[in-house]
C-alpha cells in the first residue's frame, strides 16, 4: 500500500508556549489561542463533566512533545487565519514533528476535514488508518469513544465518532442527505462530492465510520462531511 506524504514542516519563526489547554489548543506566550487544524482530540471534562476518553492522555502528549523543544513551536498558518472563536488556526511543529500527525498515528485525535484547511488531509487519514488497524487509544478494542448513531450526542457543537449503518439517502442536486442507525443526520455538499471515488450514495445499508461537528440547519441537527477521511465505509 502507498501511504500519502506530507508537505515538508514550514519554515518559519518560533513561538513560546504560555499554557497547554488541552490536546488540540493551545495558549501562546504572545497572547493568541491556537486550535490545531486537522485533527480533534477528545474533550475535558468542565464542571460536573468527565473527561472523555483518551482526552487527558492527548493533552500530556502534546505537553512531553513541547518539552523536547524547549517550550518552542514553529506554525503553519492557514486559509483562514481564526476560527469562529477567534482562534488562530494553524499546524503546530515542534523542530520537523507535526504535533498533529503525531497525536493522529498514537490515536490519541481524530482526523477532521474542514475546507479550505485540507492541504495535509491525505497523510494524516493514512495515519489515522494505520492507527485504526494498530486499535491504538481511541480505537482500542471497546472503542468507548465511538458510539452508534442512535446515541450519537447531536447537540449543536458536538463532536460524534460514530460506527453505524446508513438508513436512508436522498440525492438532490445540491447533495445528498443521509441518514445513519436512523437518526444521525449526514449533509454531503455537491461541491465536496469530487473528493469521493465512489459516491457516498452507493453506500446505502453500509456500516460507516463517521465524525465532524453537528450544527444546526433550519432548527434540525446535521452533520456535515466534506471528504471521505469523514465518511469511511467499514468492512
């Protein structure tokens, strides 16, 4: 198998880091919050709240990768510079490691494929894949961060990993709707549908590898995917 090849890691100045907020953000020592593009680790816990999974062991990674550059980072910035709230959005380099790659082969995130940010899409789904097979953390033999689309959290913000069959699919010209274990909502835009070699409508009665983050669409919950790193059929 000929696995993908990442861009080589960016020249650019380094950065100090002021706090580690968890496995994909960051506090710089200028003042900036940084959201890694890529990849999403798994949630703190707030308040009353646990932690989820694999999401403490993602954020001490990231801290003991820091440290072998001496508190140093070096970013590649992206098509859009923030996020929606106001974090700069970027890869993170420690010397030549891709902080994102690394926590993506240790399955400690998750892939995410977002446009315009997927110029690293191709290997870091190849990492994630060889991570899968390996059932390395999050894909480890209970999966307890996966959970079938009937109890998928679809509140606006969340982030489901699920494994679920495909119940409904509905081509239209603007793109096709889906459904998964009949309840989680799936949108795939007709302009992300170039990145598929098959269509996702063949993928009917299928049993999928989903995730992304839900939003709200007139009133109703959905899922957006946008490459098949998104949307992966299962043996």
């Amino acid at each position: 198998m000929v696995f993908a090849v990442c861009p080589p890691p960016p020249a650019t100045p380094e950065i100090g880091v002021r706090r580690i907020v968890d496995g994909d953000t960051l506090a710089l020592a200028d003042g900036r919050h940084l959201r890694f593009i890529g990849i999403n680790a798994m949630e703190l816990g707030h308040g009353k709240s646990p932690d989820q999974p694999y999401a403490a062991a993602a954020r001490a990674r990231v801290r003991q990768l820091i440290a072998t550059g001496h508190g140093k980072l070096r970013l590649e910035s992206a098509p859009e510079a923030y996020d929606e709230y106001g974090r700069t959005l970027a890869y993170v380099f420690v010397g030549d490691e891709d902080l994102g790659l690394e926590l993506i082969k240790e399955g400690l995130a998750v892939v995410v494929a977002v446009p315009p940010h997927m110029g690293r899409l191709g290997c870091y789904a190849d990492a994630e894949a060889r991570a899968r097979g390996e059932k390395l953390n999050i894909w480890s033999k209970d999966l307890p961060s996966v959970s079938g689309g009937a109890d998928a959290d679809l509140r606006p913000g969340a982030f489901p990993l699920v494994e679920g069959r495909v119940t409904a699919v509905t081509p239209s010209r603007a793109g096709i709707h889906m459904t998964v274990d009949g309840r989680l909502p799936l949108w795939i835009p007709a302009a992300d549908l170039s990145r598929f070699d098959v269509s996702p409508a063949t993928l009917m009665g299928r049993q999928v590898l989903v995730r992304g983050w839900v939003r709200l669409y007139r009133g109703q919950p959905e899922l957006d995917v946008h490459a098949p790193a998104a949307l992966i059929p299962l043996p």
